[in-house]
C-alpha cells in the first residue's frame, strides 16, 4: 500500500470544495479573510502587553517633563494604544479614554471570534462534505455494476471522502479554531492590563475638575 493510495482527485475536490462553498455561504467574506490572516499569528509567541506597559510607561514621563502635544509625535505600533494616545493628545476626557480602550478591546475580541467561529463551521462542514462524497461515490458505484472496472474507482471516492472529511475537521480546521481562541482569551486577559495606565495618563493631562471626578470613580 503507498501513499497515492490514499490520493483520489474527485473526493479530495467534493470535500474540499463543498467545505469552501459552505462556509464562504456561512461566513461574511470579510471574516473568511480574516480567518486566513489569522494563520499567520499562529507560530509567533502569545501576545504579552509589557512591551505596551513599558511604552505606555515612557509616554507618562515624557507628557510630564514636556506636555502632552509631546505624545503626539512618539510612534506607536499597536493601533488601540495609538488611538488612546491620539484622543488623550486631542484632550479628551477620562471617561471617553476609558471607553475608547474598552471599546477597541471588545472589537478585537470579537474579530478574533469572528475568525475562529469561520475554521469551527469549516470543521463542522468538512464531515458533511466528506458524506456528500460518499453518497456521490456510491451512486456513481451502482450505476457502473454492469462495469467491474469502474466499481473500483467509484468505491475509492465513497471511502476516501469520508476519511477527508474527518481529517479536514479533527487535524486542521476544529485544531486552527481551537488555537484561535485560546490565543484570544489570553490576548484579552493582557490587554485589560493596559487600561489603567492608560487612564492614568488621561487623567494626568486632565483639567483639575475632571481629575477629581476620575479619581473619584476610580476608587469607587
């Protein structure tokens, strides 16, 4: 028995395929895009948010010693602290900067959701998809029992389609979506860090009234 054994064409093409189809038919393309991206963040270490800490950190001294316009020409990388600064530098006040962070998390999340949820319905299709086959392989083997030679190929995609479908759902697609996830939870869990610092430097640049009330609602 060799590996091209295992190798049939038109099963590979029906699982494949109908899985495609069935979950670009689920899923927004602007999800399945992002689902494809986020393959790329899969061997790179876990998002840890002291890198940002530490930037954050040196954004406080440096609006200190020379003000907060001073912030407004320091380059930061990650896109939600480059929006909280910006809004901070705009003069915004506690409460909206707070907002703004929590808000930018939550999108987040829900993008990383979003490109999870695409390879969980690829795991659920790929099974489908892989029956599909079969019942196409076993259609195609009673219409050729007249044909001896034919029964052979027609068995082969009825079998192999199944085996496709649970590879493509157990060893890629539910595997893909599970890492997605957890990488989310964690990236979320980081990102909660950065809140407070950040509103700390907002209420640093503040007016005195809205210091006090800042304060006050953090304490509270």
């Amino acid at each position: 028995m060799t590996p091209s054994t295992f190798l049939d064409p038109l099963a590979l093409a029906i699982v494949a395929g109908g899985t495609l189809l069935a979950t670009l038919l689920r899923h927004p393309l602007a999800d399945v895009g992002r689902a494809v991206s986020a393959l790329r963040v899969l061997p790179r270490p876990r998002f840890s948010a002291d890198p940002l800490l530490k930037q954050v950190s040196a954004l406080t001294r440096i609006a200190r010693r020379h003000g907060t316009m001073a912030l407004d020409r320091t380059v930061i990388a990650d896109r939600d602290v480059a929006a909280a600064v910006a809004a901070i530098v705009d003069g915004a006040e506690p409460d909206s900067v707070a907002e703004l962070v929590r808000h930018a998390r939550r999108a987040r999340i829900e993008r990383h959701c979003a490109a999870a949820d695409v390879w969980s319905g690829a795991a659920e299709a790929a099974p489908a998809m892989g029956m599909v086959g079969t019942l196409v392989g076993l259609a195609g083997m009673f219409a050729t029992m007249t044909d001896p030679t034919a029964i052979g190929g027609a068995m082969a995609v009825a079998l192999l389609a199944t085996l496709y479908g649970a590879l493509i759902a157990n060893l890629l697609a539910q595997p893909v979506a599970i890492r997605l996830r957890t990488r989310a939870r964690a990236e979320a869990f980081e990102r909660t860090r950065l809140e407070a610092p950040l509103l700390a430097l907002a209420v640093q640049e503040a007016p005195r009234p809205v210091v006090a009330r800042a304060v006050t609602e953090i304490a509270a």
